[in-house]
C-alpha cells in the first residue's frame, strides 16, 4: 500500500491541527461580529446600533447553544420522509443492478481477484453515496422555498440552528442507512465471489514420492504424494501430503485452502475445503527509512533514477570497490520491537516480513531475469551486522518472506556515519563500542546467531536492503517494507473502509446545506461540486498558490502555451514577465486561501486504499479524520444558521 503521506499518531497530531482550528473558528467569528455590526450601522446607525447588535449577538450564542432535541428530530424526520418521496432508495436499487452485472465482467480468475472485487464495490459505493448526499443537501432548502413549505415550518417555534442542523441530520441517517445496506450487500457480494473450492484425487492429481536420501521411512514429516489441485479460477494449487496425514497446501493468489483425507479401505479421499486467506487485513509494523551511500555515510535519500515521481529512492546493484567506496543499502530502522509482539511459538519459523519494491534496469540483459537482493539485519548498539538472505524481486510484486530466529552467518561489524549540516562527518552510536566489539571473539569466530538476543537491543533492529546486480537499481520507500504482525478482523477492517465514506458523505452533506442557505437548488449543487474538486485536489492547489509547481503558476503556464515555450526554459526577463509573475503571486495567495480552507477529501481516499489493498485500518487514523470530519461540520453549521437567521423568511 502506498503512503506517500504519512499518517501522524493522533496526539502527536492533534495540538497542532487544534491550534490551526481555534485559529480558523477565531477569525470566523470575528469576520461574522464585523459583518454584524456593519449591517447594524447601516440599519440602525451609528448611536442606535449597539444595542441590537448586542441582542443579536446573545440571541445568536442561545439559539446556538440551546438546541432542542424534539424540534430537530421533528425536521429530521420531515427531510426523511420528503427525501423518501423523492424516491432516494432508487440509489440502492441502482447498487443492486451494477452487482448483478458486476458478476459478468469481474473477472476471478485474475492474479488478485480479491483487490478488484474490492476496488469495484468500495468505488460503487463512494460515487453513489457521495452523489446522493450531494442531491439531497444541495436541493432541500431551495424545494422547501420553492414550495413554500418552509413558511409553515418557521411560524412554529423552531430555531433556525434546529432547522439546519435537522436537514443534516435528516439527510445523514438516510445516507447512513442507505451506506449500512450498500456495505452489507458488498461484503456478501464479495465474499460469495471469491469463494471457490478444487478437486483433488489420489490416483490422477498425486505423484508417489520415493524416499529421499536422509529420510527414514517412519518419519512422520517425510514427504508421500506430491502434486496439484484442479484448475479452478484460473489457478492451482501445489499440495504435499506428508507421511503423519497432514496436506500442505501451497499459497497461490494470496489464499489457500485447508484439505482433509478420509481413508476408506485402500482408498483416500481428499476434500478441499473454501478458499482461507482470501480476505486480509495485515497490521504492518512500520520502519524509519534512510539510505547508506557509496561513500558510507548516511543519506537521507537515495538515487534519483529520472522518475518524475520521487515517491521511491532507488539503490544501485553492487560493482568492484574500489578503495574508499562502500556497498550503496536502504536501511530500515525498526524500534519498539520486543518479544511479545512477535512471539516464537506463534511465528515459529522466524519474523515475517513483506515487501513491494521498485525495479530500474540500466540494461535489459536477461529480461527474464529478475533483480537479486540481499537482506541483512544489524544491531544499532554493536554494529552487529549478518546476511540473512538472497532473493529476486519484481517490480511492484508483494513478496513475503521470513527472517529466521536463528542463523549462521559471517558477522561483520559495520559503523554508521553521517554528516553535520557543516558537513562534518559524525557517527553513531560511538566508535569505542565498534572498536570493543570488533575484538570480541563470539563475534569474530563463525557461530550460531540469536534474533532477539544479538541483533535487537532495546527494542531496536535494522535490515539492511541491498541491489546484488551490477548496473541494476532497487527502489524503495518506507512504507514498501515491513514486518507483519497478526492480522486484524476482516469484517471489521470493512466496516473502518465504509466509515471513511461516512466521513465524506457528512462534509458534502454539510458544504451543500451551506449553500442551499443562500443559493437555488442548481447553483448550490453546482457550489458544492466545485468544493468537491478543490477538497480531492486540495495539495496540487497550495503547490499552485506556493509556486512549487513546473512551468510557474496559472497565468505563467498560460502563457507559455501561447508563445510554445517549454516549462523548464525561464522566460525572457521584461516587463511582462514580471507582470505575469506579479499576476500569480497574488492569485497564489488566494488559491492557497482558498486551499487551506476546503476540506481534505482525498485524505478520506486512504480507508479505501488500505481495505482494496488488504491493510488494517489503524484507530488512529478513524480519531484524527473523525475529529476532523466535526472540525469542517461544527463551524460550517455556524455559517449555515448565521445566513439562514438573517433571511427574511426566518424572522
């Protein structure tokens, strides 16, 4: 899964986003006392206004701040039956269709079928619901000024915060229910879809196995029969069946299956049950990423390979050293790691570990060949370094693998430098450590390793990345490796997915009550949409309005098109240049305005991410966005009841 941000622990996060939002809620209450009081001027004048402007004020704070629950239920319950007559369920009908054609062109025999039954029920989802709350919100106070329904409602004695945030609420619980119905028909789509069973018989699919040099007969681990599933959804499975009875079935498509044998007589018959594994929710233990580079000292990027994306730093394949040049490795720092996180009678066969790394080929050589890698794990105190393992890799493939509690290896102790600001070289932990432990004679002499007792100290490790083959680079970011803890609950990762969708269906449904306040029933739509494009692409517009991007800001771009000039050619220095450029620091100031302002919605994007990718979703993330989600609610509701308080219909 791809963090190209990441995510910060939520108190760690919440100071600064709090401060940032007293900071916002401050400034809009001023502008609104400011704006009050000049209408008051004007109305009232100058020695007559104050003390309306008082009781505006105080009537403002009470009807804010004495909501009643039985008034706001009541235009709660009349947008639910005003939204059901506008036939809001079709919505869910329409989900129901594009299930059932779904079935016909999702493919299960594809290499990953649980991430496009996934992709596609998630993306249904989101675009339904979002285009719903969209509709609802944007129309319902423009149709009741229309109808005039809302001159029967404000005759009663009804607030107009209770008229707002009872269309909120309203329109929240039939999103809410419409999302409850849509995710309960997704996880059943999805699963139903992915389940799948193989066919398995002794005489035609299992191949006798001869005993082996160095295997007795009575070894209940011996391998028998070898061989393969059926064909089923495009894949097989390998399967051993050992001498003590047990069937080890081989991981293909990132599930498999468990295979039980009942004998009967001289015959045996295997069944094989649903597909296990299908489904993930794996709880990745994260790493601190830096580089070590050809002149060994620490780097905190690596090569830069050309790739306009500059998500992965790359490494280079080993050549001949020369004196002075050291093997190029991305290193992992891991810290907080202890035993009873990754127990050995649970993970018996050692830590597990998975990666996604790039690939760059400065030739093509054998094309068939994958890239090898080498993984080494060190302890940051001695400087204990060992070799663990080889492997190949491709680019983008998932691979897991396992670092043994145990290993043989030739112990190096290795120092890791740096360099100051100034650019003096430092090191660390300290070099009299190194120099103690190079003299030490278990680590000097070839011997048996201990994970947790000599590479982690004080919760602290590293695995050191490196590329094998020469003129051959590995790229890597810090969420491409990790190790692997024990899965979450499935079912429950699910139901995080749909909370973010939750989470943006309430700020569109609030940006839309917004502006039906004050605006037709189109151009509230419209408005809304608008918002919605600038909350998806909320960092390209503060890289605009900063002048970070390619090619100058809007008026710059525009006009290089005109003159066909490329983006990395400065301009000619003149009058109108730096008219342009003027022109676009100004507008960048009101972009970056405008971008501080709309709500992140592509941060939402994330829930979506983890579940198609198979990742838990942490509580952390569901704390940071939930009172995210109120930070954009509560003071847009504000705004909502300061328009609509002072339209003439609602006094």
């Amino acid at each position: 899964m791809i963090l190209e941000q990441n995510i910060l622990p939520f108190f760690e996060w919440l100071p600064g986003a709090a401060l940032d939002w007293l900071k916002a809620v401050a400034v809009l209450l001023v502008t609104a006392l400011v704006v009050g009081a000049l209408f008051s001027v004007i109305r009232y004048g100058i020695a007559g206004f104050l003390t309306p402007f008082y009781r505006a004020v105080e009537r403002g704070i009470g009807n804010l701040t004495s909501l009643s629950f039985a008034r706001t239920w009541a235009i709660a319950r009349l947008t639910i039956k005003e939204s059901i007559r506008r036939r809001v369920l079709f919505v869910f009908a329409l989900f129901m269709v594009l299930l059932l054609f779904a079935g016909w062109f999702l493919d299960p025999n594809s290499e990953d079928p649980a991430k496009l039954y996934m992709s596609f029920v998630m993306g249904a989802t989101a675009i339904l619901v979002l285009l719903l709350s969209l509709f609802l919100s944007s129309f319902s106070l423009p149709t009741d000024f229309k109808t005039k329904t809302i001159y029967s409602v404000v005759t009663k004695p009804v607030r107009s915060s209770e008229l707002v945030f009872g269309r909120v609420l309203g329109i929240g619980l039939i999103g809410t229910v419409i999302l409850v119905l849509m995710g309960v028909t997704s996880y059943l789509f999805v699963t139903n879809g992915l389940q799948h069973t193989h066919l398995l018989t002794e005489k035609e699919d299992l191949t006798l196995v001869s005993l082996e040099a160095g295997t007795t007969a009575d070894d209940p681990q011996r391998i028998v029969f070898r061989g393969e599933t059926r064909l089923t959804n495009g894949h097989k499975h390998p399967v051993a069946v050992l001498a003590d009875g047990t069937v080890s079935v081989g991981m293909v498509n990132g599930h498999t299956h468990l295979i039980t044998q009942e004998k009967s007589g001289d015959q045996t018959r295997y069944t094989v049950h649903a597909s296990q594994g299908t489904l993930q929710a794996r709880v990745p233990v994260y790493a601190k990423l830096g580089f070590r580079g050809a002149n060994g000292l620490d780097t905190d990027k690596g090569i830069n390979v050309g790739h306009e994306w500059e998500y992965r730093s790359y490494i280079g394949g080993s050549t001949k050293l020369s004196e002075g040049s050291y093997e190029e490795a991305a290193v992992f720092a891991f810290d907080g790691i202890h035993e009873g996180m990754f127990p050995k009678d649970q993970f018996q066969k050692g830590l597990p570990l998975e990666m996604t790394l790039g690939v760059f080929r400065t030739h093509k050589g054998n094309i068939e060949k994958r890239v090898t890698g080498s993984l080494a794990v060190r302890n940051p105190v001695t400087g204990l370094r060992l070799e663990v393992m080889t492997f190949s890799t491709e680019e983008f493939i998932t691979k897991a693998l396992t670092i043994p509690w145990t290993f043989e290896g030739t112990p190096q102790i290795i120092q890791r430098r740096g360099r100051t600001p100034i650019g003096s070289a430092y090191a660390f932990p300290d070099d009299e450590t190194v120099r103690k432990e190079k003299n030490n004679p278990q680590f000097t002499e070839h011997r048996e390793f201990d994970f947790y007792k000599d590479i982690v100290a004080d919760g602290r490790f590293e695995i050191w990345l490196q590329c094998i083959d020469n003129q051959q680079y590995i790229g890597v970011a810090q969420a491409d490796l990790y190790l692997r803890a024990n899965d979450g609950s499935v079912e429950l990762n699910f139901i995080k997915g749909y909370f973010g969708i939750w989470m943006q269906m309430l700020v569109v449904i609030s940006f839309g009550v917004l502006f039906s306040t004050f605006l037709s029933g189109a151009v509230a739509m419209i408005s809304t949409v608008g918002m919605m494009i600038a909350g998806f692409s909320k960092a390209f517009m503060i890289e605009i309005g900063l002048n970070k991007v390619l090619g100058g800001g809007p008026f710059e771009s525009f006009y290089r098109l005109i003159i066909q000039q490329n983006m990395v050619v400065d301009l000619p220095t003149s009058f109108s240049t730096s008219f342009i450029k003027a022109a676009d620091k100004v507008f960048g100031l009101f972009l970056t305005l405008i971008g501080q302002a709309v709500p992140p919605l592509s941060e939402y994007a994330v829930y979506d991410t983890a579940v198609v990718a198979g990742f838990n979703i942490p509580a952390g993330w569901l704390l940071n966005h939930s009172v995210m989600t109120l930070a954009y609610a509560i003071p847009l509701f504000i705004v909502a009841y300061l328009i609509l308080s002072n339209r003439e219909v609602a006094k």
